[in-house]
C-alpha cells in the first residue's frame, strides 16, 4: 500500500507540473493573441483613413512606351494589379529587424527571447558588463485580397498636366494657372478653387459655372501663357473614387521579426547598433541584416511594408 500511495503522489505530481505547464503556455497564448488584436486594430485604423482619403487619377501625364511583345491572358485584361505599401504602427521600446534570409528570422521567433549585450568593443569585467531582454514575435499585416471601387468625374474640375519646370513656387504657378483659366477668352471662368496634387505635377483646378470644365477637356491640350514663354498643357476630366468594397487578408512577413521591450537605457544610434551586432552573431541564432528600425520608448513610428522584390 505504501508503493502504491508513493506511485499515486508521483502521479500526481506529474500532472500538477504538465497543469502548471499548459497554464504557462496558456497564458504565453493570451498575451501573443492580445498583440495581435492590439496590431490588427491599428493597421485597420490606418486603413480606414487610407481608404477615406483615396482619390483615383486615371488622366496621368502621357509618356512614350514601346511594346515588348509581352501578351497576357484574355481574362486578366480587366484585372487591377496591386501593389501593396504597408504602413505598420511601431510602438516606443520596439524594434522591426528584417533579415537576408527567412530561415534567420524564424529561428529568431523561435526563440523568443534574446538577451542583447550592449557592451561590445569594451573590455569589461563580468559584473559591469550591460545586458537587456527583448522578446521576439512574428510580424503580421493585413493585405487586400480584391478591390471594387466606383469611380465619379467632377463636373466643375479639370486635371492640368504636363506642366512646365519655371523654378518658381507652387503656389506662384498656381496665381499664374488660376489668372490664365479665369479669362474667359480663354474659354475659362471664374475659379472656385486650385489645388497642387502630391508628388505628381497636376492641378486640379475648380469652376464656379457649370459647362466651363466641359469646354476645356474637350479641347484636350491648350497653349499657356506662363513665364517668358508658351506651353502646351494636357486638359483631362477631374475623376474622384470611392472604396466599394476592401477584403483583407492576414499574411505573416516571412524575414522580419518585431522586437519588443527595449528600455531606454541607450542613445537612438547606439541602440540600434548594439542590437544590429548582436542578431548578426550566427552564435545567437542571427544572420546577415537588410534593415533595423528601431523607435525608442516615448515615441511611435510607422514602418512601411513594401512588396518584396526576391
């Protein structure tokens, strides 16, 4: 009977620690879910602002191109192609590290946990040597799947392209615009508003009258006074869309790693090179870096996925 009660208290205490075992990585579970919501409630915010604010601009400045007698599939003729430019929310005390080589970052996550020597080059003695433990999770982003959107032209808006280099402001070119299309010998009208449109050369510029617009997408091209000399601008149709219907999908980023729990115990560049040396070592499981970003705590930063060329 005494053999069989030590057998049930072995037992039992087998189970008491594979109990405490699953609690532990029950917990561990909760905490990489929780991540997860919080990134995946980020990354919807900062889409839904994107998706507020798109605007399509089919009429782009014209541009020769030569035909490389590539063909595609009859059905893919009216497919939209996407490129995805992912902006990620970085939390302070938070590092994005991608590597040479997925099989690198992955042995990184596995681990979990990574204790970053922050005294290297110095001879030091054991006990003033500085280390911190940084925590190693997957990095997972919301990719669109499909896309519909509805395109609508303003009645009252043209887009002005092709417009010349003068070496003057844009806000100097858009009085010379804005004098140029109110005249109405020059087929133009009152001017409502004028806008320079982000990192394309174009302007959009809005009528008070209806039919003044019209007018002028017709004529399609028209010479301008601005400067010293004549130019040649293109007219198009003013084209707005909206989002109909957005589908993401989950995709984990196969040679980028999150690290987390950084304590601003170091200058921004020094932190950044203490922690590029150490996941380069091959003797902590690291390798060849592409890139480190790295937002010290108190702060937050966005870091933009974009599509991977390999």
């Amino acid at each position: 009977s005494q053999e069989l009660c030590r057998a049930l208290e072995q037992d039992h205490a087998k189970l008491q620690m594979a109990k405490e075992t699953v609690e532990q990585r029950t917990q561990e579970l909760r905490k990489e879910g929780e991540l997860l919501h919080k990134n995946l409630e980020q990354q919807m915010s900062l889409n839904r602002h994107e998706e507020r604010s798109c605007q399509m601009l089919p009429a782009l400045p014209e541009k020769k191109m030569v035909f490389k007698g590539l063909v595609t599939n009859k059905e893919d003729t009216n497919k939209l192609m996407l490129t995805p430019l992912i902006r990620y929310p970085l939390l302070g005390g938070s590092a994005l590290i991608t590597f040479e080589k997925a099989e690198v970052a992955q042995r990184i996550i596995e681990l979990k946990e990574h204790m970053v020597e922050l005294s290297y080059g110095e001879e030091l003695e054991e006990l003033d040597r500085c280390r911190v433990l940084v925590q190693a999770a997957p990095v997972d982003i919301l990719l669109p799947s499909a896309l519909e959107m509805r395109l609508t032209q303003n009645s009252r808006s043209i887009l002005v392209s092709d417009l010349p280099s003068l070496g003057i402001s844009e806000e100097a070119l858009l009085d010379k615009l804005e004098l140029f299309f109110s005249k109405t010998k020059n087929g133009g009208g009152e001017v409502e508003s004028r806008e320079f449109l982000d990192n394309s050369g174009q302007v959009v510029l809005t009528f008070v009258q209806d039919g003044v617009a019209e007018l002028l997408i017709a004529r399609g091209h028209i010479q301008v006074s601005v400067g010293k000399g004549k130019h040649k601008l293109k007219i198009s149709p003013c084209m707005s869309g909206d989002i109909t219907n957005l589908q993401l999908q989950p995709s984990r980023c196969p040679r980028t790693v999150l690290l987390s729990g950084i304590p601003d115990v170091l200058g921004e560049e020094p932190m950044r090179d203490a922690l590029e040396i150490h996941f380069q070592k091959a003797s902590r499981g690291g390798g060849e870096v592409d890139t480190l970003a790295y937002v010290p705590a108190g702060r937050q930063g966005v870091a933009v996925f974009m599509e991977d060329a390999g």
